[in-house]
C-alpha cells in the first residue's frame, strides 16, 4: 500500500515527534502502523499512514459497521443498540443552542439525521462513501451531499460524530467547517479519547486506536489546540459513556480473540467510574463555537 509521510504535526507544524506506541490494524489489513507524538504539543497521530487515494481499502470489511445496517454478530447487535439509545441522547445536546438547521458531516447511513429531522429541524448530510450515502438518501434525499463544494449554506449546528479523526486533509476540513458555521453556531466533535481507562487497560489493543483509519487520537489538550488554531473555542465537553463496553468488546477481540462479554461490561464500568472524577471516558464529545462570540 502507498504510505505518506508527515514532516510536520498537523496541530501545531512542529518538526519534532518521536515514537508513541507501534499498533496493529486488526480489522482489515493485520498491518502495524506507528502513533508518534508531537514533541511540541503532544498531539498523536499515525505516521507513516495510507496515501489519501489508497485509505479507502483499508475501510474495506465486513467488520467495519459504521458504513453498513449488517446485525449478525452479538457486537454488531450491541452496537446497534447504543446507537439507538445514544440518538436521543446526542439530540438533546444538540438542540440546546435551539438550531434550526444542521449538518451532519460524515453522516453515515444517516440515523442521526433521520431522528434530527423527525424532531422538526432541517438537516442536510454529506458522506463521501457511495454505499453508506446512497442509503441514507433513500429516506433523506436530496439533502445528502456527496462533496462540500456544493453546500453553501451556513449552519446553526454542525456535528461530526467519529469523523474528524479520520480526515487526511484536517486544517483544510476545519476551516471548511469554520467559514460554514453560523456566527452563533455550534461544532459538535465526538473522538475517541486516548487518555480513557480503558485505552491505558488495552495499550495496544486499544480499539479506538483503529489504525489506518483513525489518522489523529485527539486528547483534551489538542483538541483544543487544534480548535485555537482555527479560532474555535471549547465551550463545554461530555462523555459518550457507552462506548467503553463497545470498545471494551472490541478490545478483547483483539487482544484475546473473544469479546469477553462479562469482563468488557466490567472494564466498561470501571473506565467511566474512573472518568467520572476526570472527564476521562472512553470517548469524549466537545462543543465549539467560534471565539469571540
Ligand atoms: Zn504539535
């Protein structure tokens, strides 16, 4: 496969960066793949990493379900479940700065919206995957964009739900976002958080780590770095409290081969009591807004 080599931290265009932690692509490839660390400001991202052209083979699986409807495993199952029971959850932190309309970037097969829309808001979606957006079209339509270019409105709210940690072209990305933005708008930004219990439990099996796809593991520290640099501000920040049993679940798989699924539960439960004292679950949402605003 093509690899691309980073000369400078995305966060902070720093030179320096040093080995983090070697991790191994479970899911599609079986490739290791190095996580090095900004030695300016800390922030991890994977490098060498897949050439833009050559990463969507690395999304190529019948594992990897957040593009697809598949339910035939007791993981895919539980996934399905926490979705269904995080969609009233994320609405309500979205509905909060009362928008009217949304975007949802990266939205998938386009639950998200679908729930957004029944509630009363206009939504719009933009999904590069054929798959994933010819899906969620069917019941949304027009209103799911296949590129940016032609979505020119500006948005009350604009989530991305495990998405920013898989875009080659950040900065480029979040300045799309930051002139697409209403002037009293929100940025809505869930990723995985690499400072959860559980990605210290699981070290390298960490599977939020999900090399190649993942290119940046954002803490609390460089996302809002990395916002600054954009001038966003951090205005608050909330746990996705149940995505420590899923990624629990994952975990297991790769470290043990089986999902273990009482000792996931158990590891779940202590990495958010453990991030109940710190903000330190497994993932984190953080709401932005523009600054000096
Ligand atoms: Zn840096």
């Amino acid at each position: 496969m093509a690899l691309e080599n980073l000369t400078n931290c995305p966060v902070c265009n720093s030179t320096e960066s040093k080995l983090h932690k070697t991790v191994k692509d479970y899911t599609v490839s079986q490739e290791e793949f190095n996580i090095m660390q900004c030695k300016n400001c800390s922030f991890l991202y994977t490098n060498p990493r897949p050439t833009p052209d050559s990463l969507g083979a690395y999304y190529k699986s019948d594992d990897y379900i957040s593009h697809t409807n598949k339910s035939n495993s007791p993981i895919h199952l539980i996934y399905k479940l926490a979705r269904t029971q995080t969609l009233r959850w994320k609405y309500n932190l979205v509905k909060k700065s009362k928008p009217k309309l949304l975007l949802d970037y990266g939205c998938g097969t386009g639950h998200f919206l679908t729930y957004c829309k029944k509630k009363g808001l206009e939504v719009n979606g933009f999904e590069p995957d054929q798959q994933a957006r010819l899906i969620a079209k069917q019941t949304l339509g027009e209103s799911i964009f296949s590129s940016t270019t032609t979505i020119k409105s500006k948005f009350d709210v604009i989530t991305l739900w495990h998405v920013l940690e898989h875009i080659p072209n950040l900065n480029e990305v979040v300045d799309w976002l930051k002139n697409h933005l209403a002037e009293n708008g929100r940025l809505v930004i869930a990723v995985p958080n690499p400072n959860a219990y559980d990605a210290k439990m699981y070290d390298k099996y960490w599977a939020a780590y999900d090399v190649p796809r993942h290119l940046y593991h954002f803490t609390k520290k460089t996302l809002t770095k990395l916002a600054d640099r954009h001038s966003f501000s951090v205005e608050s920040i909330h746990p996705m409290k149940l995505d420590s049993f899923y990624v629990s679940l994952l975990s297991n798989k790769h470290k043990h081969n089986q999902t273990k699924p009482i000792n996931s539960f158990l590891n779940g439960l202590k990495s958010n009591s453990y991030a109940n004292k710190k903000m330190e679950y497994s993932s984190l949402i953080y709401v932005l807004k523009h600054t000096n605003v």
